[in-house]
C-alpha cells in the first residue's frame, strides 16, 4: 500500500549547485530547518538533532551530483522517516521539491500541519540563500563592500582581499 503524499517546492533565484551544497550539509540544518532540527551534532558517524520531537537521528543520502537530498530521520520511537528531497535548475535559479509522506498514524490535521511546517522550512532556506548567499561574484564583492564583519576582516590588508575574509560570509560558504 502507498502512503497519501504531498510535494511541497520552492523556486529559489541561486543555482541548483549552491542549493545543494547548503542544504546537503546536516550542520546548517539549524539555520533552516526549525521543524527537524533545533541543534545537530556528530557522535561517532551518526548526526543527532535536538527537534521538536525529541532527539532524532538524521543520514543524508551520499554526496551525488544529481541534487538527491533525501534523508532518513529516525525518530526517538525508532520509526524511521524517509523524506525524499529533490533540488535541480530552473533557468538561471533552482526548484526545490521535498515529499511529505503521511505515516498511517498521522490524522488530517497533524498532516496539514506538518505540510505548513515544511513550507516554513523551506521558505526559511529560500530566504537565507537569495539574501544572504551571494549568487555571482560581483555580488559577493558587493556586499563584502557593505559588510561591517568584512570591512573589520580586510583593515590589515589594504593590497588584497584576504581569503580567509571571503571565505565565509555570514557563516555562509562561498568559492572563490
């Protein structure tokens, strides 16, 4: 038998490779994703979450360059969810699909209520990654320019930008 699902996306004006790199990476969870994760640390080979469920086990899929996010979250009951997660381009931006499954146990409300969870969440990832994650290089130079944390960054080094200040931006990571 299957399960009722619902696919919950978000278009986001970055490319589907730096969607993914962020999102991929379960220690930016926090930032994000209030409904699973609250803080997240690896013990051993496994992350562990404090969400509002409890304290829950998240695995990833592996790395991959097809934009497969799906992670499995175990719960403190040792059920474990299976929450497929998709990120590929869409023009010069990126579309985000995330499938909610409703467990047999779930009511209608508490169904609605996790889809509204989620499109928080993702909202959420949206809004950090189009302001705060610069798109282009340009863009990055120009809120380096305006950035405060960068300017204190860059005062010893007048010739150059340093790379360990545009490195990270806000705590959000940036090739260069």
């Amino acid at each position: 038998m299957t399960l009722t699902a619902k696919h919950i996306s978000v278009s986001i004006n970055r490319s589907a490779a730096q969607v993914y790199e962020f999102a991929s990476n379960p220690e930016n969870l926090p930032k994000w994703a209030a409904g699973l994760s609250g803080s997240i640390k690896r013990v051993n080979e496994e992350w562990i979450a404090e969400s509002p469920m409890g304290r829950v086990k998240v695995k990833f899929a592996e790395k991959n360059k097809l934009g497969v996010l799906d992670h499995d979250v175990t719960l403190p009951s040792g059920i474990k969810v299976t929450n497929p997660m998709r990120v590929f381009p869409n023009n010069e931006g990126s579309e985000l699909i995330f499938t909610l499954y409703r467990r047999p146990d779930v009511s209608d409300q508490e169904f609605a209520e996790d889809a509204k969870a989620v499109e928080r969440d993702l909202a959420k990832l949206k809004t950090l990654l189009e302001n705060y994650f610069p798109s282009t290089r340009n863009e990055m130079f120009k809120k380096l320019l305006t950035s405060h944390e960068i300017k204190s960054c860059m005062a010893s080094h007048t010739d150059r930008l340093d790379q360990t200040c545009v490195a990270y931006y806000r705590g959000m990571p940036f090739a260069i």
